[in-house]
C-alpha cells in the first residue's frame, strides 16, 4: 500500500517552516478569557482483565505512589521573590536568551540594560505561565487517557499523573500569583496544540502529543530553568516538578514502545507527522510573541530576526534533546524512508538521537537521588 505525501501546507498550514506571515496570522489568545472549551472525541475503555500484564507500567506506578510530595507543606513559600533582582542574576547564566547585536536596525537597538532586563522579567513571566497552561493540558490529557488506555496496568499509573498534573499546575499558578503578580495568556501556537491533542480520538495520540513532545520539551526546558536560576524557591520548585516529570515521559514511551511495534506504515506516518507538527508548533511558541507585544514591539520586526539569533537558536535545540532519542526509540524516526529523520534534521535538533531516552532515565530524578545532570 502506498502512503500518501503530505506536504508541509497541507500539515502545518504553511510551505515553509520559517514563513513569519503565517506564523504570525494566528492571532494571539485573548488575555481576558476564561473558558476554552475542546470536543473530546473519545470512547472511555473499561477492561475486566485485572492482571499484571505489564510489570514496567507497574513499577512506575509504584513508584508514583511513592514519589508523592505536598506543594503547600514541602516547599518554602515563606521565600521573598524579588524578580528583578533573581532575573539579573541569572542574566549572567543566560542574558536574555537573545544576542542583543543582532537587532541592530529594529526598535529593540535602543534598549538599554533596563529594557533588556524588564524584558528578561517579562520573558520569566512568560515562560513560566506557559508551563502552568501546558500543565492544565497534561491535567486533562492524563484525566482522558485514564479512560481510554485500554490496558489495566496504563489506567492505575494515568491515575496517578492526574495527582501529579494537579500539583503542578497549583505550584506554577501560585508561584505566579504570589510571587510574579500574575502571568501570561496562553500562546496561541501552545493552545493550538493542546486542541489537537485533546480533539484526536485515538488513544496513543494523547500520549504522543502529550508524553511524549509536550512532556519531553517540558522536561528539558525544566531543566535548563533548573540548572540557570538562582531563585531558591522556583529551583526547588522545578527539582520537584522534574521527580514526577521523568516518569511521566516514561510512561509514553513504556507504553507506545509496544503499540508501535505492530503498526503498519501508514499508521506510523500519521504518528510522525503528528510529532512533526507538535515540534513546529513548540518551536513557534518560544517565539514569545506575546512578550514582544507587552513590551510595545511590532512582532513583524523582530521575529525573523529572533529565527536566526544563535543564541536562541542553541536554547532551542537544546529543548529537543529528550524527544528525538525518544521518537528514536519509539522507532519513529526512521520508518517510512526516515520521514522524521529528515524533518528533524530540517529543524537542526538530529544530534539528539543518541542521548539517553527516558524509558528507563527517571529514576535519577527521583527526589531522594542526586539532583540530575541536564543538558
Ligand atoms: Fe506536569
Ligand atoms: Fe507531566
């Protein structure tokens, strides 16, 4: 059977990768929104078989039982948080995640160190409700697969990652809340992709969309955030988060590594364009459009420019460096001639394939381990 080609317009809705115009002709979200409501087209999946079909599933569910901590007892909210102050310093580790040079020609050349650092405060702001919104997502995502897996041991574990999703969004909302003075709308290349992962009806494209990209980038930008700050609360903050995170990235590939081995070509090709199109969507968000727009910049000057700056450019790389080793051991890069392969290698993030997966890596994120070594 022949698999039919789907060009980058018809997967993305643009030719090219890098079209800012079409990048930009998705509106930003409305910050005064409250409700978003998403068809959910699943069926809920009971099974009457009750035995231990998959140890792996089960040892991280015993292990979730375990790793369980309390954000309001076991964290030091008592910290003061002085942004300006805590952004400055990790200026240093990682300026704005920007090359400032490179704006020469646009407003942005004008900025003085107080621009760039209230810049750097807003871009925290940012990133972090981006990671409070993408938690909601896994909140509703692993609430769906606890109905739909169709496997025993996935519905105790799904359950488990409910609790964790929840602790998560309540750490990201009251770090913001009271520590930040309040945050960011979702980004509107961020919500598109949590729609499509929601709205698909097929059970293991929760987990694609959701373990393993959304989760896999959120791992490895937890990580850097981690490795970067100074800020002793938002440190310990994300040490925590990152324990529960690990597992849940193994539980995507735990679980597809045995769904993919039995699917056709042409249900492996759906899955690669999917993780393609949730990798340009990530990547389109750290754009930060909204940020630009807070700080009274016209996007439409800056965001080619951003595509090319090298220092973003390395960041954004380095967001990758979980999920292609966990597309490769999903065997999705290289079915089908090596589809994602060369979609990956487009995107310049191919030099992750080899790092460690995280099948079996989250017992290093383990609280009582040492704090983990990342990219
Ligand atoms: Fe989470
Ligand atoms: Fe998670």
């Amino acid at each position: 059977m022949s698999i039919t080609e789907r060009e980058n317009e018809e997967i993305l809705g643009r030719a090219d990768l890098n079209d800012v115009e079409a990048i930009l002709a998705i509106p930003t979200g409305d910050p005064n929104e409250i409700e978003h409501i998403v068809k959910d087209n699943a069926d809920a999946i009971f099974t009457w078989d009750y035995s231990l079909a998959r140890p792996g599933l089960r040892r991280l569910y015993e292990k979730a039982k375990t790793g369980q901590w309390n954000a309001t007892t076991d964290l030091p909210w008592d910290t003061d948080v002085d942004l300006e102050a805590s952004v400055s310093a990790d200026l240093a580790a990682m300026a704005s995640g920007l090359t400032a040079s490179h704006y020469d020609g646009t407003p942005v050349e004008k900025w003085g160190d107080k621009e760039w650092t209230d810049f750097a405060m807003e871009q925290r702001k940012w990133s972090l409700s981006q990671f409070m919104h993408g938690e909601q997502g896994a909140l509703l995502c692993t609430a769906k697969i606890t109905e739909t897996v169709p496997w025993y041991d996935a519905k105790l574990y799904a359950s488990t990652q409910v609790v964790d999703e929840a602790r998560h969004v309540e750490v990201f909302a009251r770090y913001l809340d009271e520590k930040l003075g309040g945050g960011y709308q979702i980004n509107t290349h961020l919500r598109m992709l949590l729609d499509d992962i929601i709205n698909d009806s097929r059970w293991d494209m929760t987990y694609l969309g959701m373990q393993v990209m959304v989760e896999g980038l959120a791992l490895a930008a937890f990580g850097n955030m981690y490795q970067i700050t100074t800020e002793p609360l938002l440190k310990q903050l994300l040490r925590y988060v990152m324990s529960d995170e690990a597992r849940h990235v193994a539980f995507g590939v735990l679980s597809l590594q045995e769904v993919y081995a039995g699917m056709s070509d042409a249900e492996i090709k759906d899955r690669q364009e999917f993780a393609y199109e949730a990798s340009v969507r990530m990547r389109d968000r750290f754009m930060s459009q909204e940020v630009w727009e807070r700080m009274g910049i016209n996007t439409r000057d800056v965001l080619p420019l951003v595509l090319q700056d090298p220092t973003r450019e390395v960041f954004q790389q380095m967001l990758f460096a979980k999920i292609v080793p966990n597309c490769k051991k999903l065997g999705l890069l290289d079915r089908n001639d090596s589809w994602l392969r060369h979609r990956f290698e487009e995107m310049g993030v191919i030099q992750f394939e080899d790092m460690e997966d995280t099948g079996e890596e989250y017992t290093k994120f383990a609280l009582d381990a040492e704090a983990p070594a990342t990219n």
